[in-house]
C-alpha cells in the first residue's frame, strides 16, 4: 500500500527553492497537482519577491546519495496565494508536458478520524539533505482554527522542510491536505502568551491543512479538476 | 457523502442557474449545423424523388456488400461488452470515485429505455413476432416450430446486440468525458484516435455530423411517426388521415418534448419518462392477465431459453448457403438502424449514467433493458401469436397491411378496448416525446460544447427546430428519402465503433494501471546549491490560529 503511494506520487512532490542573488536556498516541498503545470505548497514558505524553482527529486532507482552540490531547477511562478489558510498555488513558467494519475485529489469529508496517512517530502532541506522521504502516521484529530480552515493533525512530527508536502490518504491513494508544520503550542498561543515566551511544550503531532481549500484556489484560477 | 461537496459531481442545480437568456454555444458546431440542417430541408424539398432514390440504392448496396461487416461488429462488440461486465474494470466508476448518481435507479432505467428504444417495441411487439410466423428463412411457416423462431429471430433484433451497442457508444463517452476530462461531446470518442486534433476542425466536423445525423434521425421518426399514430387513431376513431392531422400531432409533440426539455433532465426528462414506463408497465400488465396469461408465463421462459441456446447460431448466420436476401430487410437493417442511432442513444444514456460503476452500467445498459424488452414482445408478441393460433386469427392480415394498427387490433380481442387503446395512445404519443427530449438534450449538449447542462435558449431552440424539420419535411415531402440517408451512417459508425472497443480498452486499462507522475523535457541548466542552514525561525507566522 505504502509502496504504491510512494511510487504514485515520488514525481509528484518536488523541492522548492528561492533565488535570492546567487544563492539558491531551499524553502520546502511542493506537489503537482494538475496537468497543466500546478503546484501546491504551503502559503508561509513564500516570502518576499523572490523567484521561485522547484527541483524534482532524484530519479535514480535504489540508494541515492545524501548529498547535492548541484541542481536543475525548473522556474515557478505564485499563480494564487492564500495567507489566511497558508496555501499557495504555483505554476511552471514554461510550458512541461506533464503526465499523472487521474483523481489525485480526495474527499476530505470522507476521511475518519484514525485514517491512515501518510507524507511525502524533503524533511531535512535546511541541512542540506536533498532525500525524499515518505512517512506514515494516523489522522489525530480533525480540527477547525481560529479563522474556521479545516485542519487535520496527525501522529508524526514533520521537519521543516516537509513543510508543503501532500497529505495522502493511505486508504484511497488520494491526496487529503497539505502539510503545514508542527502543532507547536507557542505558535497557537502566541497572541495570549505574547512574544517573548518560549514554553517547552513539545508535541509529536502535525498538521495539514485540508485540501478543499487548495481546491478553492484552483476553482478562481478556472482549473477543471477530475 | 453529500454530493454537493464532490468536485466531480455534475451539480443539478446550475441547471435553474443558467437563466434564460445565458447563450453558451460552440459557435462553429451550431451555427454550421443549424445552417446545414437548413439546406439539407431545402435541398430534400426541391429534389425530393431523386434523393431517394440515390439514398435507397445507398442503403441496398451496404446491405448488399456490407451485411456481414455489421453482423461481425455486433457480435464482437456483445462479447466485448460481456467481458466488461465480468472483467476487471467493473469497479471502476464513471466521474471518478467520489461520484454518486444524479437519479434514482428506477428513474434512470426509465429513461435508458424510454429514448433507446421504446417507440419501435409498440409497432413491433406485434408485428414482427408475425411477420416472421408467417414466413421465415429457417422453418416452414405456420408451424409449431415457426412461432417458435418467429419470437427468436424478434429476440434477436431487439435483443443484447442492440443494447451491447449503446452500452459500448454510451461507456466511451461517459469513461473519456467523466474521468479523463474530455468534453462530453462525439468528438471525445475519437480522442484516442485524433488526439488534440479533435478539440480542432476534425472534431467540429464531427459533432456538426453527429448533430445532423441526430436531428434528422430523431425528426424523421417523429415524422413517420405521427403518421402512424395517425392510422392509429383512424382506425379507432374513423377521423381520416390528413397531413393537418398529423401537424397537429407533431405540433403537440413537439410542444411537450420542449416543456420537457427545457425543464431539464430531471424535472422534465425524467419525470416524463418515468410516467411514460409507468402507463406502458400498464398496458403490459393488461394485456398478461386478461390475455393468454398461462402462454404468456411458459412462453416467456421457453423464448428466453430458446434465445439463448441458438444465440450463437443465429447471431452468426449470414445467409451464406441460402443465397437469399431475406437478412437484407430484417437483421441488417436492424443493424444498421441501431448502429446510426447508438451516437444518439450512447450519449443520452452516457450523460444520464454519471456516477455508475461500469459493472453496474452493463446491468443496467445491457441486461435489464433486454429483460424488459423480451418482456414486452412476449407479452403482445406471444399474445398476437396465440390469438392467429389458437383463436380468431386475423392479426398477420392486418399486420401485412397496416403494421400501425396491429396493436389496436390486438387489444380488440379483449375487453375494455376503449381504455385500453387510448392508454395504447397515450403510450406511443409519450414515448414520442421522450425520444424527442432526449434527442434535443443531446444535440443541445453537443452544441453547447460538451456542456452536460446546456442553455435554456438552446433547448428551446432545438426543440422547437426539430418539429419544424418534421412538419416542413411532412408536408412537403422527403422523409423516407431523409431517414434512409441517416440510416447510411451506420456503416461508416460501425467502423468507429470498432475502433471505440480498443480505444475503450485501452484507456480503461491504463486508468486501471498504478500510474506515476513524470514531466517531460525541461532546460537541464545546472546551478550550484548554496544553502545555508536556516536554524532561527524566520517564517511568517501564520494566520490560521
């Protein structure tokens, strides 16, 4: 199951990168989710005006080594940006011919809490460790935030760099959410406990935001998902 | 599971939506095919006599030539159907694995049936069982063994092979429109064999073809039609025939189907269709038990098997030895007749099919319609045959005169005939209307572009168009000439259809296949990574919480 999934979906997920003058840093993950060229990815990973690339992971069959000096990345561009519900919709500047399975994208609605699921992305980007990693957990809990977005937590604690990735129901195949980072207490709190505080409340729990409304996006942007 | 939160789901209400004036149209399919439409009108007018005779010469020569062309594509197609039915697709859902259906399962059986092939079953649920009684290829005539086949050789023309050809035409359009994205449109069957050249002129031509060929098939029906509804009622009320007559009847005829249609698919089509069964259901149940109920129950069970156990033999007899031409007339021109129309008939039956699973389409499309049907003809079929056996006699007679007036004639033979016969109007006048709703939604869907839910304005159009084209062609003469030119179609279709079963096939098995996503060529420049780790948190806070 988890191996017809990684190998569903291993072209789909790709690394982000931002140009900022000669470097290139990494950002994230991002996932195709459309034909026609377009990506998912979390909202908070695009800051300033910076040009955004995508980096397809290795394709190399078997061990892949840990370590990259180089890159191919590929120009992207912010086609809708939702900061609200940290979402953004990107898309290739130039035109790819693109080939995927049909119906990527799942029904939230139909996921039960205890689902299985699963994650894909490039945890350790930062540390510049270029792997894609596939993990699995179970659904938590599903919750609504403080500005009514649907959000799934979920039973693995995801690495910065995972942050973007898809949210994959295990039970269909279908992608159910978009990784947004830890469920870090500070950060829920923050506006009660103020800025300076720095309490040492660890979870292992994650979450996604839910895919409807990354569907939202590609509704205003005039795509026809199937 | 609420279907309003599936994205795949044809959403019902955008058709209260659209408002009245909302005018979205292919521009090239329908305007050329509206002016295409016209001068074909003009044309059959001026030249009547001489189209068809060229039409009927067409017609004989396909028969000729290609009768066993035909024989084979049914037949490969049935298997191919069958293998679905029990093959690994049937899971597979049309509109993806969200989709849920848009109508009941009754409703939809209702109108699979009431725009596939209702219509021809009132005149032929009688006649044909007759016809053949009274002289067939195989057995001497008026024997035993004559009604015997007489009711086999009606199974077969109205049986699984018709049905197996709307299952396939109806399945490759609603695979390709609803799971792969296509537009539900005839040029979406020749995706796998054009490519993106169907979204070009190829495929305008295509529809534009599609939409002639529908709405002069559908407006000749309605025009021989009302002819015969007219024999019908003269027969039963001595009012004469006359073209005023029959004009009127077009006229409300048309005027229902364009309630209906621009009503809707399931305030309108549905609904009508589903009274249409309901009063047909009526008149069968009528007729098995103030008939011969006894013959009527051994009767069904001895056809069925009968049908079956010679369905190998007689679906491949091809006249080779007799050297006869008796096939001409009958099986190839049934043939013929449902292959024109299955572009018709498949995409009614696709757009209303949307949320089956392709195991239950095959039920749905393939057998239950055929068990009906077989139904049908045993119960006035094998009641015409017990009444010319058993009883007074009389019905081959009519029926070699004046096949319209059989059923009246039929229902004479027993009581309340006056209830009986109007229901028996009321029957074929409704299933008229449902076979020219449907025929306008789907030249609607096809002119709006693969729109499953087109504009009011366009229905209305069609609707209305496609009376007119049955009145102007019924007064001034050419609807034989017209239907037999539509009925030449089949021949080019049936090698589409071929074509239909591997493009189906394949499609089928790579959707069913683990799929990868994988991006073609891309510039392959090369640029150094230059990373730092990022350890502070410098992302913007988000504003979920």
């Amino acid at each position: 199951m988890l191996q017809d999934m990684y190998f569903q979906y291993r072209g789909a997920c790709m690394m982000l990168f931002q140009q900022e003058g000669e470097e290139f840093s990494f950002r994230g993950t991002a996932f195709l989710v459309h034909p026609d060229g377009y990506f998912l990815t979390a909202g908070h990973l695009i800051t300033d005006n910076h040009d955004l690339m995508v980096v397809p992971a290795d394709e190399t069959e078997g061990f892949t080594p840990i370590r990259t000096e180089t890159v191919a990345p590929i120009p992207v561009e912010v086609r809708q940006l939702d900061r609200e519900r940290d979402l953004a919709l990107l898309r290739f500047k130039e035109e790819i011919d693109i080939s995927m399975p049909d119906h990527v994208i799942g029904a939230s609605e139909n996921v039960p809490v205890g689902n299985s699921v699963a994650c894909l992305g490039f945890p350790f980007g930062y540390y510049q460790i270029y792997n894609q990693l596939i993990k699995k957990a179970v659904i938590c809990s599903k919750i609504s935030s403080g500005n009514e977005t649907r959000i799934f937590l979920f039973d693995s604690l995801v690495h910065d760099g995972n942050r973007g990735g898809p949210l994959i129901n295990m039970h269909d195949g279908r992608i159910i959410g978009v990784v947004g980072g830890r469920f870090e207490l500070q950060e829920i709190l923050s506006r009660q406990l103020g800025k300076t505080s720095d309490l040492p409340i660890k979870t292992d729990v994650s979450y996604a935001v839910s895919i409807e409304h990354a569907m939202e996006l590609m509704k205003k942007e005039g795509l026809n998902v199937i | 599971m609420e279907e309003k939160n599936s994205t795949q789901q044809i959403d019902p209400e955008t058709q209260a939506d659209e408002g009245w004036f909302h005018l979205d149209v292919h521009p090239q399919v329908f305007f050329i095919s509206a002016g295409l439409i016209l001068f074909f009108v003009v044309v059959t007018l001026v030249f009547n006599e001489h189209m068809e005779g060229i039409f009927q010469q067409t017609q004989s020569a396909i028969s000729d030539y290609a009768g066993w062309f035909f024989i084979w594509t049914v037949n490969i197609v049935l298997v191919f159907i069958l293998t679905l039915l029990a093959g690994r697709f049937g899971n597979i859902r049309l509109g993806g694995p969200d989709a849920r259906p848009e109508f009941s399962t009754l409703g939809w059986f209702a109108m699979l049936f009431s725009a596939g092939m209702g219509i021809g079953l009132l005149f032929y649920g009688v006649a044909e069982p007759m016809f053949h009684y009274v002289a067939n290829p195989h057995v001497e005539a008026g024997t035993t063994e004559s009604a015997r086949m007489a009711m086999d050789i009606t199974f077969l023309h109205w049986g699984l092979h018709p049905w197996a050809v709307y299952s396939l035409v109806g399945l490759s359009l609603a695979f390709f429109s609803f799971n792969k994205g296509l537009p539900l449109s005839i040029r979406t069957a020749f995706y796998p064999l054009f490519g993106e050249r169907i979204y070009g002129w190829t495929g305008h031509i295509i529809d534009i073809l599609a939409t002639v060929a529908t709405l002069f098939g559908v407006a000749t029906s309605l025009g021989l039609g009302v002819q015969q509804v007219n024999a019908g009622l003269d027969h039963l009320l001595g009012i004469g025939q006359s073209a005023q007559i029959q004009v009127v009847l077009i006229g409300g005829i048309t005027l229902i189907a364009t309630w209906s249609v621009v009503k809707g698919l399931d305030k309108g089509i549905r609904r009508l269709s589903e009274i249409n069964i309901t009063i047909a259901g009526l008149l069968a149940l009528f007729v098995l038990l103030v008939g011969p109920t006894l013959f009527i129950m051994n009767a069904l069970l001895e056809n069925i098997g009968y049908y079956f156990q010679y369905l190998p033999k007689l679906s491949t007899w091809n006249e080779t030895y007799e050297r006869t031409e008796w096939q001409h007339g009958w099986t190839i021109f049934y043939w013929s007749w449902w292959i024109a129309w299955s572009p018709f008939v498949g995409m009614f039956i696709a757009r209303v099919s949307h949320g089956r699973t392709i195991r239950q389409f095959v039920l749905g499309v393939l057998l239950v319609p055929t068990f009906i049907t077989f139904l049908w003809i045993t119960i006035f079929g094998n009641t015409a045959l017990f009444i010319e056996m058993f009883g007074g006699g009389g019905i081959s007679r009519v029926v070699q005169e004046n096949i319209p007036v059989s059923l009246f004639v039929l229902l004479e033979n027993f009581p309340l005939r006056t209830i009986t016969s109007t229901l028996g109007i009321v029957v074929i006048i409704t299933f008229f209307v449902t076979s020219s709703d449907s025929g306008s939604m789907v030249i609607d869907i096809i002119t709006s572009g693969g729109n499953p839910n087109p504009p009011v304005l366009s229905r209305l159009f069609w609707a209305l168009m496609e009376g007119l084209v049955a009145g102007v062609l019924l007064i001034g003469g050419g609807l034989v000439a017209l239907q037999t030119a539509t009925i030449t179609t089949g021949l080019p279709f049936a090698v589409i259809i071929l074509g239909m079963c591997v493009a189906l096939y394949r499609g089928l098995s790579e959707y069913a296949s683990p799929q990868e996503f994988t991006i073609g060529e891309r510039p392959a420049a090369e640029f150094k990574i230059r990373t730092k780790p990022v350890l502070n948190k410098t992302f913007g806070r988000r504003r979920l919480w």
